[in-house]
C-alpha cells in the first residue's frame, strides 16, 4: 500500500477508468468527473451533468468522517446542487423531443427500484444511482462510540431516503478500500458489488442499496435530545435537527478559505511560475505608468 499523501481535488478534475469486456473487444470507459473544494464550487456540477450524460450517469458523495460538524451541511448542499441540475438537464432532454412523453432515465435509481424495495412509498429515491462515502473512518473510529452511533444511524437514513448505497472507508486499510472499489466498479461497470453487509455502528458501515428499511435503523438517536421539543417538518427534517443537536454546524465561509491554486506549492511548474512571475511583474510596472500618466493629465475645457 502507498504511504505517500494523496493531493486534495482542485476545483473539477477529470479522469477515466477503462475495463476490457473480453479478447479484441471495445473497452468499456468510465468517464470520472471530481469536484474539490467542499461546497464552495458546487455550481460546477452542471459540466459533467448533462443531456447526453444523464442517461448513464452517477453520483458519488465523499463525507470527510472526521468532521461531523461539517457532515449534514456538505451533504446537504451538495445533493441539493446535484438534484436541481439533474432536474434541469432532464426538462432540457423532455423539450427537445417535442410530442414525446419524457421518460425517466433509463439508469435512474427511481426507475429500477423494485416492488418490494424497503419502504419504496416512504423514500425519495435520487434521480440516478448513489453511493455515500463516508471517508477516514480510522480518524471516526476513535470518536465516542455515542456520537459514532449518531453519525452512522443518520447516514444510513439518508442513503436509505435516497435509495444510495453507504460504505465507510479508509485510505489505511486495504480491505475497506477494496470494499468500496467494488462499489464503484458496480456502478461504472455494472460488476457485482458482493455481498458483504455490515450495518454495526460500532464497526465500518457496508450498507448497498436495498439492504436496508427504516424498521432496522430505528428512531434518532435522542443523546440528550428531547424529540418532542423539535419542531420537524417531515422525517428528514428531524433527522437533521437531531444530528445538529449533536454536532452544531460550522459557520465558515469555504469561499474565503479556498486558497489560490496559482500560487499552491503542490501545483509548481518552474517555468511557467517563472513566466508568470515576469508577467505580474510587467503588469504591476504598467499599472504604475498608466497611474503617472493619468496623474499628469490635464483635461481640456
């Protein structure tokens, strides 16, 4: 296993994975669009959702475990700016076949839940399949086994509303990681995912979609909650207050934190800093000559 630090996103990185279906026979391609910088840039979601993408497309949400303060707001915020654009691309494809009824996409989770999927009249599936990550569960493991119960019982809830899958994993453990590849060779190559189902709260959640019911997660969980003093709209919403009852969010302002990639030591190239270096340096001298000459401008009346 490599010990080397994996670089944070920037901004919306694009790579593809490939996989051969058989002996002198096209590769299937994975197309994988990842989007850095929390919630802050969540508008750029709209470049890999689109019409000719939405047909075979899914999502995967990353929640850093070892922030749960921050958990429900990124999830949040993020599902949401997904959801919405999805929505849009969708009415998009629907008018551009005029006098054809729209159909839902033909990969989307709503469309292929079966009959007898958990509380299927109860949940509100995503419009395309979903997994939820929950990331550095070797930091989350450490947690109060208290708020390690609120944290996973509140995930699975969510990915059980959204019909997602959940699994926890870390970057230092082998077997998780090989867990999660599972799930996303699923979903980019239609493998099996395997069979494994952990739903301990004790131990790394390994939850696929459809494995789970509202009957096994229970209640939320009440660590110095009253429930009846919420004041919820829907189940959801008091999901979401309980969880904040335990960890208060963060009021920060991502957009202030974001640093500047141009200036980032981890992004260097020797010349091409060098050349920019000259550039802002011809700007700045530019900027001071244009100043003297409008200084000494006289206008004329």
């Amino acid at each position: 296993m490599r010990d080397e630090l994996s670089k944070p996103t920037l901004a919306l990185e694009y790579t593809f994975g490939r996989r051969a279906r058989g002996h002198n026979t096209p590769k299937d391609i994975a197309h994988l669009w990842e989007l850095g910088g929390g919630t802050s840039l969540s508008d750029l979601v709209q470049i890999p959702i689109t019409p000719v993408t939405i047909s075979c497309l899914s999502v995967i949400l990353v929640l850093d475990l070892s922030k749960p303060n921050a958990l429900w707001g990124t999830m949040e915020k993020l599902l949401q700016a997904a959801q919405a654009h999805l929505e849009r691309t969708s009415s998009q494809v629907q008018k551009s076949k005029p006098g054809v009824k729209h159909q839902t996409p033909s990969h989307s989770a709503a469309r292929v839940l079966p009959k007898d999927y958990p509380d299927r009249e109860l949940i509100s599936p995503f419009p395309v399949p979903l997994l939820i990550i929950g990331s550095k569960y070797d930091i989350f493991q450490e947690f109060d086994s208290d708020k390690k119960k609120v944290v996973s019982k509140t995930l699975r809830f969510i990915a059980h509303y959204y019909a997602a899958s959940l699994v926890f994993t870390s970057i230092k453990s082998e077997s998780l990681i090989s867990k999660t590849k599972s799930f996303f060779l699923h979903l980019a190559f239609s493998l099996e995912r395997g069979k494994t189902v952990s739903s301990d709260p004790l131990k790394p959640l390994i939850i696929p979609a459809g494995s789970d019911s509202f009957g096994q997660i229970g209640s939320p969980p009440t660590v110095d909650v009253d429930i009846t003093s919420l004041h919820a709209k829907n189940p959801k919403d008091l999901w979401k207050k309980v969880y904040e009852r335990v960890f208060p969010p963060e009021s920060t302002n991502e957009q202030r934190e974001l640093k500047d990639p141009a200036k980032d030591p981890q992004y260097s190239e020797p010349q091409i800093d060098a050349m920019r270096a000259q550039k802002d340096q011809e700007l700045e001298q530019y900027k001071r000559n244009a100043a003297k000459s409008w200084k000494g401008l006289e206008l004329e009346t």
